[in-house]
C-alpha cells in the first residue's frame, strides 16, 4: 500500500491524535478477552497452589484449584485456556506411558473443567517432554529423538485427551508429520470436531527457560532441541512447515515464541490467510514482570503494549500468562 497525502500544512498527522476519541476513531488494530488464551499448569494433588519462582504470579494448580481457574477465565469472558501437566522424575518413564494414561491429570481436569464450566474452550499440550524421563518431546534412542515412533506415541496421546473432553489439540512436539497422523486418527475415532492448532513454527528459543521450571523438564533434559525445533535464525523455513501442517489438516497455526518473532508472525498471515496465534512464553513474561517488580517499567502498560504488538503483526489471539490482568484490565476500561 502507497498512501496518497497532501504536503505540509495541509497534511498534519497530529491532527488524527489530538484526542482520544479522534484516536479512536483512526485506530488501526485493537486487543479484546476475545484474543485470550490462558496457560494453566496442573500438578497432582489436592488444594495445592504452588508458586513457580521464575514466573511472578503463575502456579502449578491440582485439578480441583485449575477447575476453580477455569470458572475465573469464564466469568472474566476469556474464551480458552490451555493446560500443561507438571510431573515430577519420579513421575517420568522411559516409554513416557503416563501420557496417554486417561487418568494422568491432565486428562482428569479436562473432564472436571468440561463439567464446571462447559463453556469454555480446553486446549491441550501434545508432546512427550513432562512424562518423559529424558526431558524431550519424543523418544530417545541411542541419543537420537526418534520421529516416527514419538508419532505413533503422541497419536495415542491426543485420542486421550480427545476422550476427555479436549475441544483443541496443541502438538508443540515438531515431529515430522504428525498433524496428519492425529487428523486421520481423530477422525476415525469420531473427533472430526476436534480442532488442531499446530505448533508450527516452534523455534530452539532460549526463553523457554522459565517454562522448563514450571513443568519440572529443567531437571530431566539431557543435551538440548535443535534437532527438531527450529533454527532461530530461519525464516522462509517457518512458511514450509506452516503450508505442510495447514495440508495435513491443522485448522490453525501458532508462532512460537512470540515477541522476537513477530515478522514470522506477520509472514505467516500474509501468506496463508490461516487463524495464526503466538504464544507469548514464560522467558517474555518473566523478563516483563521482572522489570515491572524493580520499577524500570509501567509493568500494566507494557502488558498491553506487547500484547497489541501480536495484533499489529496479524495475529487473531494470544497464549499469554498475563490474560487474566489483561481481562481485568479491559473490563475496567484501561
């Protein structure tokens, strides 16, 4: 687009900013609770909240505290959340069985969640890392992540979860073709409602690290990612792996992380026309909050501003611990 405009005086573009309703009224792009998707984790136990240090604000919650977070995301109109197991080692195998156990508590607070506040949309976590006792996303053999058998594994664990009641499968695991593996098997099992909202472009980002804590894989990851996740320095590769997803049946793509990644978030929307999300991870939260907690930033206004950042870059919602302040914060009127 080549705007056309008159030259000085008779262009002045301070003049579309001299109130907030004229600025209203000119606004490009704006942020809603609509946009929301709030990341929860669930941890065994009873009546346990528990702190995650690196994460200002956020838990590990039991089923029955997640349920009570759930009821919360609904009254404050956030339309989704999205649940991710904490376990200990001493939960964590070897043939990573727990992930598709019907009864592991992800699945357990899918079915209480369903049954509190149906309404609300439950998006789940694919991948093999928190039930793994290696720390990564798919089996390992002979130090090698293996693709086609972790597919056969991450199958089974999206089957469960679609039992349980999950309304939108989350595969964060990179493997080569899974999304065409749980299409075909979610469809033959009668899931042809379920949705599929693909990691696609997940990179080997250093700013998971807070995220790592928070599901207890810190502990258990031997070497590192870059083996099926994404080189933080490739671009055009992200617009393949979104065109092959989108072709094996995902219904929407994520960019993963979020901020520093905002020009393949607007590639990706440019070019696929597809529901595109980010997920504005644990590393952008905590340094936000941390700069927030010091004094060095209005922590609320750059809340929002990283968030509206998302929307300028094309995409239609956003994975974000902040979700619940930024309801709060939009029902307010701020």
């Amino acid at each position: 687009m080549r705007p056309t405009q008159a030259a000085y005086p008779a262009a002045r573009f301070r003049r579309a900013r001299q109130s907030p309703a004229i600025r209203g009224l000119v606004r490009e792009n704006s942020f809603g609770v609509e946009d929301l998707i709030w990341p929860l984790f669930v941890r065994s136990g009873d009546a346990i909240e528990e702190p995650v240090p690196s994460m200002p604000g956020v838990m590990r919650r039991s089923v029955d505290k997640v349920v009570e977070a759930a009821i919360e995301a609904a009254d404050l109109g956030i339309p989704a959340i999205c649940l991710f197991p904490y376990t200990g080692i001493e939960e964590r195998t070897e043939d990573c069985a727990g992930a598709w156990d019907p009864d592991n508590h992800a699945n357990r607070a899918i079915r209480a969640i369903k049954a509190a506040v149906p309404q609300i949309a439950v998006m789940t976590d694919v991948a093999l890392d928190t039930y793994n006792i290696n720390g990564h996303d798919g089996f390992v053999e002979n130090g090698e992540i293996v693709n086609d058998r972790t597919i056969e594994a991450l199958v089974r664990m999206t089957l469960a979860q679609a039992e349980a009641g999950a309304d939108i499968i989350g595969p964060s695991d990179m493997m080569d073709g899974r999304i065409g593996a749980m299409r075909g098997a979610l469809e033959q099992a009668g899931h042809s409602n379920v949705m599929i909202l693909s990691y696609a472009a997940k990179y080997a980002s250093a700013f998971y690290g807070p995220f790592r804590d928070a599901v207890g894989a810190s502990a258990a990851l031997t070497g590192d990612k870059k083996t099926y996740q994404m080189d933080p320095a490739n671009s055009d590769e992200a617009l393949r792996l979104v065109e092959r997803d989108l072709s094996e049946g995902a219904d929407m793509v994520m960019v993963k992380p979020g901020m520093p990644y905002l020009d393949i978030c607007r590639r990706v929307k440019d070019a696929f026309g597809a529901p595109t999300f980010a997920y504005q991870v644990s590393g952008e939260y905590a340094m936000i909050q941390a700069a927030a907690q010091h004094g060095w930033i209005d922590g609320d206004r750059v809340m929002m501003e990283s968030l509206m950042a998302f929307k300028r870059a094309g995409c239609d919602g956003v994975l974000t611990y902040f979700a619940p302040a930024v309801a709060r914060r939009l029902r307010d009127g701020g």
